[in-house]
C-alpha cells in the first residue's frame, strides 16, 4: 500500500511518515499543495492524506483539482478546523474521510485502512454478504430472498457496515458518515447504538447467522459468517 501525505508542517509529516512506515506502507510526502496535485496525477497511490491549510493551494483547492481530473484515489482530510461546514465541504469535495487535528493515530490508521479497502473503480451496483443482497440503484434490501423494508438511514447504515465488513467501526466513525452533513455529534453516539438495534431486528432478527456484532469498548462490526 502507497500513501501519500500532503502536510507543510514538517514535524507532523514526518510522524506520520514514520508511523505509516511502521505500520507497513510505502509513504511518499508532499510539503504544498501544488505539489501534492503533481503527485497524485502522476503516480498511483492507495490513499492520500491531505492536510487543509496549505501555502499556495489548499487541501480544498487541491482536492476539487483532482477530483475535476478525474482523480478517484481516496482521500483523508485532515484539518485543525473542526467546524461542521468544513467537514461537509470536503466531503462534499469528494473526500472519502475527515479526521480533526488533534488526532489520535490508532484512529488515522483505522479510517486510511477502510478507505483504501474501498473499490476505487466503478461503483458495485449490488452488494452481497452471505444471503444478504443489496441493490444499490433501486435501494433494495433482501435477507434469504425476502424484501427488507429500511428507511434511508438504516440503509446508509448498512451500506456503510457492509462497505467495511470484517473492520471494526467505532460510533464517532459511523457517525462521521452516517450522520456527516446533519448531526452535530456531540454526546450523540446512542444514536448510533438505536439505528444499529433496528438492524439488527430487521436484518439479523430470525436467522440463526448474525451479520451485525458489537465488539465492546470498540463499536460494531459486520461480518461474513465463516464457513
Ligand atoms: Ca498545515
């Protein structure tokens, strides 16, 4: 795995270098933003961390560049501004995550983990898991066959979880996603907890094999069942 890290603050950049390289991933680092669009439209990378306050061009600036390049390597944006309206924009950019400074790093790796796992290319138009289908054009949901009615959020929800079967997700993780654009977070995780029980009892509830499982302390995890 390739990562590159667009960071002008030299020291933070090279943690990050050194802690990717422990972790296993072949890290290449860019101190500014037109730099760090140079990069990415000239190599392939797994996955960018883009830092948002840069000289010259910013995280913003770069990531709207790219994506109008047709760019579709996932990005992590990382940002000391915490604010909502800048979360929703670099997603609404076309970023696939966003993490605020301070970070811890166990989380960074976490979410470049479940962004890289996520197909780069064309979109899947069905999801399957198990007897689970999902039909992402129509939104529709089948257990063993049978039509599952969920609302758009159990059905973010479950895209989300299936998305990254096999990873444990945290509450602010799903969150961040589930929620991104209208749910200020603070102190709300059980919602979290509330959605993932009405999954659960359509989804899971009556069938002897369990997709969705709470791995405590940490959050939820979908997984296929082993054969
Ligand atoms: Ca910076």
């Amino acid at each position: 795995m390739k990562i590159l890290i667009v960071e002008d603050e030299s020291r933070l950049a090279e943690v990050l270098r050194r802690g990717l390289r422990e972790e296993g991933f072949a890290v290449e680092h860019a101190a500014n933003g037109l730099r760090g669009e140079e990069m990415i439209m000239s190599a392939h990378y797994d996955a960018v961390v883009l830092d948002v306050m840069l000289p010259g061009l910013n995280g913003f600036d770069v990531l709207r560049r790219i994506r109008a390049k047709g760019s579709k390597v996932p990005v992590l944006i990382l940002t000391a501004r915490s604010g909502l309206d800048d979360r929703v924009r670099g997603l609404d950019l076309g970023a696939d995550d966003y993490l605020p400074k301070p970070f811890a790093f166990k989380e960074l790796m976490a979410r470049l983990r479940a962004i890289s796992r996520r197909p780069a290319v064309e979109p899947q138009n069905r999801l399957l898991i198990a007897d689970l289908e999902i039909q992402l054009g129509s939104r529709e949901v089948r257990r063993g066959g049978k039509l599952i009615d969920l609302s758009s959020r159990e059905f973010a929800l479950l895209e989300f979880l299936v998305r990254r079967k096999g990873l444990v997700l945290t509450r602010s993780m799903i969150l961040d996603h589930v929620w991104a654009s209208d749910y200020d977070y603070d102190g709300g995780s059980n919602l979290v907890d509330v959605y993932i029980n009405y999954l659960r009892k359509k989804v899971d509830h009556g069938n002897p094999i369990k997709l969705i499982h709470t791995v405590r302390g940490a959050g939820y995890v979908l997984r296929e069942p082993s054969s």
